[in-house]
C-alpha cells in the first residue's frame, strides 16, 4: 500500500468520476489556503517554456475559489510591458489557462477571454486540468478533453521580462490569491501534447524521461519540506506549510496515508 501526502491549497486541480485514478502515487499536497500552504520553486530559466507548452495536474478544492486564486502560477501580472509567464488562475467563475506572449500585454483586464473550466470544490471530486500552448492558440482540458480556446492577439513566443524576483507557485498566485484543496502531479512541459496524449497519460505516474517535460512535483517525498522536482533539471520546490496536518486515507483508490493541512 502506498502512501500519498496531501496539501490542501486554495487553488486547485481536480478530478472527476470519469477520469482514471492515478497508479503508484504515492503522496499529495493539501492546503487550506487561509494559513499560508504552499510551495515555492525560485524563479529559473530552466522552467521557462518559450515556443510552446503543456501545464497539468490533478486537483481538489474544497472551497469556492475566489478571483485570482491559482493553482499553478509562474507569472507576473503588472503594467503594459511588464507581463510574463502563465498559470492556472481562477477569474469570472472558471479555471483559466493564461499564458503571456508576445505582443499581448495588458492582460489582467481581460482574464475572462482565456480559455477555463468549472472544476467541483465539493471536496471529494478530483480532476484533471491541463492548458496547452501551440505558438498560435491556448487550450484548456478537463479530464483529457478540450473544453475551450483562445488565440490571444500576439500570439508568438511566451514572455519573461522581469521574472527574475517572480517565483513558481503551487497552490498560490500571490499575496493571499491562494488555493484551498488538494493538488498532485504538477507536470510542467515545453512541447504542446495532443488531447491523446493528455488523456493517455494523465493518471499514470511518470518513471522515465520523457521528451520535453521539464519540471515534475509528484508530492511522493513522504513528508519532506522539499518537494522533488523529478526531470534532469531538479528545480526542486519549498513546502510553506502554516496550517495544522494531520494523516488520513481520503486519496486515490491505488493510495494509502495522506497529509491533510487543516
């Protein structure tokens, strides 16, 4: 029996009764977001897709998110110019996938425009969420099918002016924009997967290398305050854990233990 660490977060990546349970997981990451649970990875070219790109992972909130709340977030939202990077936020209802390009500055306003889905906060609902990046178009997947697209104006290449001072978060965009939940399986990618492969490999483990996944948080470091970062780039993240956890079994069938932040 595996064990699989939880933190509840106030930004999530959920999965539904449709989609396949995860095999040979054996930890997740609760948050409950009001106390500060989250993971830092510092900012690094080495997770900085350009062309193209892929965004995964598997959450569970637990709270109706509030606008601005990320489950994933590697971006710097600021005056024209001045934007970078993208992120799995929550604005006008839904779960979006925002990526800044070239030529497309500006975009705080128009967060709604950008491709999102509705994920339950029931607590006991898992999905899988995953946005692609081609060069051209944004999409957004639930569960390994495309729900939505937006072609943004630029297009082009993704930006990072002045990321150097933003970090990658799990379960935070910034200051209190946190996730309450529980998020697994971060896959970060600099290659755009077809639906296929989405939905092929989403409730599988990852035990090689493959092509073009540049950072993998799997949450199976059995209570370790460093969450492993687990391609040759070892980007490894930082737990910020501020809640109060405790261990339970409310995980994947394939799961045993987890960590609950309370």
């Amino acid at each position: 029996m595996h064990s699989r660490i939880i933190l509840y977060f106030i930004i999530g990546i959920f999965l539904s009764g449709t989609a396949k349970s995860q095999q040979d997981n054996s930890f997740n990451f609760q948050s409950d977001g009001a106390n500060g649970d989250f993971v830092t990875v510092s900012s690094n070219v080495l997770i900085q897709p350009n062309e193209s790109m892929t965004l995964e992972a598997w959450v569970k909130p637990t709270d109706d998110p509030s606008d601005n709340s990320s489950i994933v977030s590697y971006l710097r939202l600021a005056s024209e110019d001045e934007e970078s990077g993208f992120a799995f936020i929550y604005n006008s209802g839904k779960w979006r996938f925002v990526v800044i390009t070239e030529g497309d500055f500006n975009v705080m306003p128009q967060l709604a425009s950008w491709p999102g889905i509705d994920i339950p906060f029931n607590g006991s609902t898992w999905t899988h969420i995953a946005g692609t990046y081609d060069g051209t178009t944004a999409r957004i997947f639930k569960n390994g099918i495309e729900e939505e697209s937006y072609t943004p104006p630029g297009g082009d290449t993704i930006v990072w002016v002045d990321i150097a001072t933003t970090d990658f978060y799990i379960a935070k965009y910034q200051d209190n924009n946190d996730f309450k939940g529980s998020i697994d399986e971060v896959r970060l990618w600099d290659i755009d997967k077809s639906d296929a492969e989405i939905h092929e490999a989403m409730g599988d483990s990852i035990t090689d290398d493959p092509v073009g996944l540049i950072g993998y948080w799997n949450f199976n470091d059995n209570q370790s305050n460093t969450i492993v970062d687990h391609t040759i780039n070892g980007v490894h993240g930082t737990l910020t854990n501020n809640g109060n956890g405790s261990w339970d079994t409310d995980v994947f069938d394939s799961s045993g233990d987890c960590f609950d932040m309370e």
